[in-house]
C-alpha cells in the first residue's frame, strides 16, 4: 500500500531519532575517505592496513585527455571536427546525455544527445538535417547514435533525431529506446525556432525508421526537462526540470487506463494522455518541505504527495509557476536520474541563488512503493575548486554501477570528474578531465556528461561536453574498494 501522508507522520513518530528531519545545521560534505584506525594507531583485527576508498589515486595523461587510476585505459569513440557521420559530415558537438543498449554480434548502441541551444547558424557542428528526421530544421540540436565494436576499433555514426533544441539528459527505457529531453522553454518565433520546444522525443537506436518524423511526447509537459525514468513495475514516467526563477520541480507521469508501454506506444498517445504531477514532500511532522536544499544530513527522509499540473503544455504560463508557494516542493538544478533498487536516484546539482540553503550537490533516492524519498549523497560547498582533493562539485548526469554505488558526471566549477559513491554517500575519484582543464587565471574547464556502462559491465562510457569528446573506460572494475 502506498504511504500517506498521515502513515508517515505515524511511523515518523514511533520511530523517533530514525527519521531525521532537515534543519539549519551546516550542511555536511562527503569526502575520499579510508578506514580510519582506531586510536593507538593499530588497524581493526583481521583486516590489515586501512584501504582507500574506490581505485586509487588518479595518475597524469601523457595525452593530455584523461587522468585514471592505474589499471585503467580509455579510446576516444567520437570527437567533434575529427570523426565523421556515415553520411560524411563532423560529429555534432556538445555531448551530453547518453545511454547504452546491446547491439548485434558484441555490438554496443549509444544514443548521444547533443546540446545545441537555439539556431544553427550559432553552431559550425550542429546535428546534420537527416532528411525525414527532422522536428523544426532552424534548431541545431538532436540526437545521434554510435555503434561501437572491438573494443572501440570499430565506430560508426548516424542521425537519430535533429532539428531539436538543448538536448541535455534523457534516460533508457525499459523497452530499448531514448527518452532525450530538451533543456529550454522556446516557442515558435523565439531564438529562430519555427515550432514550440520544452519536450521528450523517443529515439529508437535500434530503427533508424521509427525515427522517422519525429514527434514530441507532449504528454509529459513542455519545461525545460533533464532527465527521464520509466518505473518498470508501474509504468510512471519520473522527470527532473533544470530552471530558476522560480527553482524547478520534479514530475511523475501516470498512464492513462489501458495503456502499456511499448516500442511506438508512446507516439500513439494523445497530448492530453495519462496526468502529469508535480512533488510535494513533507517531513516526519507532516510540514511541507518547500525547498530541497533544506536537507542538511545524510539519511534525510520525506514522505511524498503528487499535485496535479493544471496546464502541462505551458500555454501562457511555465508549469513550474502555476504552483503558488505551499503547494510543491522545489529545487534548484534537478539534473540527472537512474533507475535502481527499486527506485530512483536523482541529481539536484547545486543550490545557491534562490534556494534556502547553500550545497554544491544532492542525491535523492525516492522509493515509489514506500513513497519517501532519502538523502543519499551530500556535497558541501567547494571553496577551492581549482585544488584536486576530493571537493567535488556539481554533480550532473548520473548512472548505476553494476558493480556497486553510483558513477556521477560532475558540472561544476573548476577542475572536473568523473567521481563513484558508496552506499552511505562517501564519494571517490574515477576520472579527470585533462584536456581543457584550466587554471583559475584562464578556466577552460568543461564539464563530464553521459556516464553510462555498457550491457556487460566491462565498459564505462562518458563525454567531454566541449568540444564533443566521446570517451570509453576499461579497466578493472570489480576492484573498487568500498571501506
């Protein structure tokens, strides 16, 4: 049975110090971390000398790319003005959301948004006007697809969708398709568009047919959407919303009656199909929590409403502020999201601004079934973000390790990682970016996107955004140490 409101307040109470309820405390950092000896200086009985955390210190790049543990290599997939399309034109830039599908003979299929905002003509790499793949030709954005072999030997690359806009995050679906979504709220005759944007678009990177005209989902809402999960079990739709003034929403997306999930089921749905929700949390007193960054511990758990969105194709007014204050719950950068455990992890990347309470990042776990959502990763505010010590920041698209914890894409100030998590929210190193890494008198830095694994485990992919840098990690993955 789902739990209200009253359910949570009821067990919150029994339970006492095991719930714990944001306040005003400082906010907490997690950190690279070791066992820690206890006093005397002796390491605990039968377990040797302390061990690091994750897969070691990270070593230089003689390339110039990408510093990783020892052990660890990596090729570059794609990279934009070097790599071609199979129709002959450059790799489109700005990588960003990415997932990985199980392709034919060993095969791995990547669906690689590209995150091009506005006009073409702002671009000299947009995503190529395949032709009948095309939503409105004056966007420069869309969606490829890389089909990877040997190891990365072999790469080909294609069109899935184009002529979309800020195509950022996304997520896979349980039947093998993209859900991308586009990071930006323009109408027809704003920015050069000709049509409406602010939607998901399915690419199928298995068809290049069924991605033929493609057609927005507009059923899940026009906002400036990050990322996309489909509950397997009830076959919502969770969907993060990146945007300010006011802070964003997270929303969840409830089938109509009779429906079932498909290959070119969603494309049937009318845009008014199922009912599109916004989150309300509240804490163990049944208070409403009206903002995310209120969360000042580890292990901070809410219980969850859902409240209808009035207009979800924000026809005069953004769906976010057709909520007056007391109604929702909001958060400042909602990025990405990944299902796991049963439930959903989810980014808030940083909250500064218009958000209560300062942290340079978040990660939530909402359980549908039991309706809560936990505090499981909690990053402080990084004031030295051009030292390499462990203070990461921003964190951004975000995966499930299939060797435990979370791999996170981190788009935050300064020098820039690929970073893991431990079940209780400890974070360690996996990768840095050395190829426009920068120094605090000329910052270059670019940020990390589309982390994901491919189906066997063995290969962590993940991008450079700027200038577009597709990158595949092998090493020794079941190695990483988590005490």
């Amino acid at each position: 049975m789902p739990l209200s409101r009253r359910d949570f307040v009821n067990r919150s109470t029994l339970l006492g110090a095991g719930v714990l309820i944001a306040g005003n405390a400082e906010v907490l950092a997690t950190a690279p971390g070791a066992i820690a000896a206890p006093a005397g200086g002796e390491a605990p009985a039968g377990r040797g000398a302390p061990t690091a955390l994750g897969y070691g210190p990270l070593v230089a790049d003689p390339k110039g790319v990408l510093a990783l543990p020892e052990g660890f290599g990596y090729r570059i997939i794609t990279q934009t003005g070097r790599t071609t399309l199979v129709t002959g034109e450059s790799t489109p830039s700005n990588h960003d959301g990415t997932a990985a599908f199980p392709g034919r003979h060993g095969a791995t299929l990547l669906v690689n948004n590209h995150e091009l905002k506005g006009a073409r003509a702002n671009w000299p790499h947009p995503v190529p006007l395949l032709a009948g793949h095309v939503y409105d030709p004056a966007a420069a954005g869309g969606c490829t697809v890389v089909e990877v072999r040997d190891h990365g030997r072999s790469v080909r690359e294609w069109v899935g969708i184009a002529g979309t806009s800020t195509n950022c995050a996304g997520g896979a679906t349980p039947w093998g398709t993209w859900l991308s979504g586009e990071e930006t709220e323009d109408r027809a005759g704003q920015n050069g568009m000709t049509k409406d944007h602010g939607y998901i678009f399915e690419v199928d990177p298995y068809d290049q047919d069924a991605n033929r005209d493609p057609k927005p989902v507009k059923a899940f809402g026009r906002y400036p959407h990050e990322a996309a999960v489909v509950d397997p079990h009830r076959g919502h739709v969770l969907l993060t919303e990146d945007a300010a003034g006011p802070n964003g929403l997270l929303y969840r997306w409830t089938p109509p009656a009779g429906f079932h999930h498909g290959r070119g089921r969603l494309r049937t749905l009318a845009d008014d199909a199922g009912v599109l929700e916004a989150f309300k949390c509240f804490d163990s007193r049944g208070k409403l929590v009206d903002d995310l960054s209120r969360a000042t511990r580890i292990g901070t758990t809410y219980g969850v409403d859902w409240v209808k969105v009035p207009d979800r194709d924000a026809r005069t007014v953004s769906v976010r502020k057709q909520f007056k204050d007391g109604e929702v719950t909001r958060s400042r950068k909602l990025e990405g999201m990944w299902w796991g455990d049963n439930g959903v992890y989810f980014v808030a990347s940083y909250a500064r601004d218009e958000s209560p309470v300062q942290h340079d990042g978040q990660v939530w776990f909402y359980s549908p079934s039991r309706r809560t959502l936990t505090l499981r990763v909690l990053l402080g505010v990084n004031k030295d973000v051009w030292a390499d010590h462990g203070n990461f920041d921003g964190p951004d698209n975000i995966t499930v390790s299939p060797h435990g914890g979370l791999v996170i894409a981190e788009d935050g100030e300064g020098v820039q990682h690929l970073f893991g998590t431990t079940d209780d929210g400890r974070t360690f190193p996996i990768a840095r970016n050395e190829y426009n890494l920068g120094t605090a008198e000329k910052p270059e830095f670019s940020e990390f996107t589309g982390v994901t694994f491919s189906a066997d485990g063995r290969t962590l992919f993940a991008n450079i955004q700027e200038p577009g840098i597709m990158l595949a990690v092998t090493g020794p993955w079941h190695r990483v140490h988590r005490r």
